[in-house]
C-alpha cells in the first residue's frame, strides 16, 4: 500500500512509552490533510461534550431560588414563570374590591388623600338628611364624612382654615365625591359665602319635608334632650310643654319664632342660598318621597352628579317595626340607629290643620323660588 512506503513502521515500547518513528517522510499535502482530520476530530469531540455536559443556572428571586438547565428548557420554564406572575397580578386586581367593578375611578397606582368635599349636603334638619348620606354612601363613587362637621356655621371652626376642614374629610380617589353634611348651613347666614368662596362650582343638595310634620318631628328631637322641666319663668321654651301650646299662642295665633316653625319656613333660607349660587348648583330632594321610594329620589341625585346608576330598589328594604326603609348590601343590612324615626306624639288634628293653612302662602312662594311644587296639603 502507498502508505507503507512512508510509514515503513510505528513501533511503541510499552515499558519506556518512547515512540520511534521509522522512514517517516512527510508531504505537504499529506501534512494538511493530517491537520483537517484532526480538526474534524475535535470538533466532533467538542460537540459531544456540550451536549452530554448540562450547564447549571441558578436564577435567584427575592421569594425563591429555581433551578434550570440550559439551552431550550430554561428558555421554556423561564417563559412560563413570566406568564404565570402575570396571571398572579391579574388575578390580584381581580380580587381587589373595587365597588362597581370600574375601579370606583382610580388607577392601580393612585394613592387615596383627603379632598375637600365635592357636594355638600346643607339640610333641612329633621328632613332626612341622615339616610340620604347613608343610602347614597351605597354608591362606589361616593365616599362621606363621618359625622356633621359644622364648618361653615360655626365660628371656632371656619376660624381654623380649611386645612381643617380638609383633615376632617375621608380618604378619596381622584375620580370620587366627597360628600359632607351638615344641616345647619342652611339655616346660617354666612355659610353660602362661606361655602363659595371654597368652591364657587359646589354641588349642594337640599332635603326637605311637608313643613308641619317636620315641625313635629324637631320638636319630638328637642323634647328627646331636654332632660328637666324649664321654669314658666324662662326664656327658653320648655319642651315639657306639648307641641301645640308651643306652636299656637294663647290668642289662637302662629308662635313663628318658635324654633321649630321657623325652620319650616323655608323660603326665608332659600332666598340669600339663590342670591349666592345658581338655582342648577342646588338639587332639591323630596324628603317625603325618600321615605316612601327612596330609589326615585337617588336615581335623580345620581343624574344631578353625572354618575353612573348603580342604586335602586335591590339596595333597600321596609322595616315594618321602623316605618321606614332601611339599608340592603351585600355584607349586611343597615337601618338608622333608634335615634332616627321617633315616634311623633298625637297632635291635635285642628291643630295641624291650623299650621296647614299657616305654611301655605310660605310654601308658595318656596315652590316659586325653586321652580317645583311638592303638593304639600294646605289644611
């Protein structure tokens, strides 16, 4: 053969390991080819290597340390574990209570803070102003102060600045309503001044009730805290004293500055709000129909505040041992505390008549201030 004329022999000495080549004479061309085999070889040496060596990866996280191997199976768990943390935080907003499933108008990444309020609830007293906070704090969008704040009408208060006020507000989102009231605003001089030169683009709402019986009923409230019998002597009023000796003079004649008769004189109030703010900034909301079908009543608050319908009858049910509706959710049914709907006492129906027709030439001429008649009985 060609080859054993170059390579006449190879002989190993396996004691001493020497090597000794005999009539070796290489070409340049067999040379190259020698290099070219070899290279091949340990090519395919190397690939054999990689392919049975397994390269260990340790990817650490803050929670957990997962081990891959290299090549395509990490690529592969590497991309599940990213396609399974995105569906952990999906499901995480999913499960976060948003109210009305639109987020109650916040982003994720929104922190809540203390607004001033965007709608004031400015009374009247005795009118129902109590379960309308509570029935429209139902709605995802809206969120109330705690209790009556009382920052417009008193003094001590107003004199603090508004970043009381505002500390006094609850946490909101931006896309939310802070709602305050309280009833007294209507019924003090400074407050529309007050309240616009907070915010003179405010939403107020106005609750009010057939005039007698909201006499009746702030009367029962009186009489309720009155914890002793005042003096015949006195200035004040003994709510000791029945309703009817308190509301009619001796000469037959209408007591007006009788507290609660002068409240219910309500477009002597409504005048100087409507010299302050736009009849279309204040919402007049019918106490009487609150109580019969409070749905009807929040279904125009809802439009009046460009919000979405989410109240309705399913919200409410009738206490029969109240006498009024109460408060459905779905963690729990809620009704005024024993505080809210006393019982009236019985007043003489002549009476009643008698401050009918009293209060109807007054609730004339609210009905024209306002623009709407509520139908109240005239006797």
């Amino acid at each position: 053969m060609p080859e054993l004329e170059d390579f006449s022999a190879i002989s190993i000495c396996a004691n001493t390991n020497e090597i000794i080549y005999k009539n070796f004479r290489p070409t340049r061309a067999k040379l190259a080819l020698a290099v070219f085999v070899l290279s091949v070889v340990s090519l395919v040496l190397a690939l054999h290597t990689l392919c049975s060596a397994q390269t260990q990866v340790f990817i650490y996280s803050s929670e957990t340390s997962i081990y891959l191997n290299s090549g395509d199976r990490s690529s592969s768990i590497h991309a599940s574990l990213q396609k399974h943390e995105q569906q952990r935080l999906i499901q995480e907003v999913r499960n976060t209570d948003f109210g009305d499933g639109s987020g109650g108008g916040r982003s994720r990444s929104e922190r809540p803070q203390r607004r001033l309020p965007h709608v004031l609830i400015i009374g009247v007293r005795k009118c129902g102003t109590r379960a309308l906070l509570e029935m429209l704090n139902l709605h995802p969008r809206i969120v109330k102060a705690s209790g009556e704040v009382h920052f417009f009408d008193r003094d001590d208060n107003y004199r603090r600045g508004l970043e009381f006020y505002r500390a006094k507000m609850p946490e909101s989102y931006e896309r939310q309503i802070t709602i305050e009231k309280s009833p007294s605003y209507f019924v003090t001089s400074e407050a529309s001044e007050r309240i616009r030169a907070m915010n003179a683009s405010i939403k107020l709402l106005l609750i009010v009730r057939e005039p007698v019986v909201r006499a009746i009923s702030d009367y029962t409230q009186l009489r309720s805290h009155t914890p002793t019998r005042v003096p015949s002597n006195a200035s004040s009023p003994s709510h000791d004293q029945s309703f009817e000796e308190l509301a009619v003079r001796a000469d037959g004649t209408i007591n007006e500055s009788y507290r609660p008769i002068a409240l219910s004189i309500y477009h002597n109030f409504m005048s100087i709000w409507l010299e302050t703010f736009s009849r279309s900034q204040i919402l007049i909301v019918s106490g009487d129909t609150l109580i019969t079908r409070p749905a009807t009543e929040l279904a125009k608050i809802e439009s009046f505040l460009n919000i979405e319908p989410r109240l309705g009858p399913r919200n409410f049910y009738f206490n029969k041992t109240k006498g009024f509706y109460c408060i459905k959710n779905a963690s729990a049914d809620k009704c005024l505390k024993d505080t809210k709907g006393r019982k009236h006492p019985d007043v003489n129906p002549d009476v009643i008549s008698k401050l009918r027709r009293f209060f109807s030439s007054h609730n004339q001429k609210f009905y024209e201030l306002v623009g709407e008649d509520f139908g109240w009985p005239e006797s």
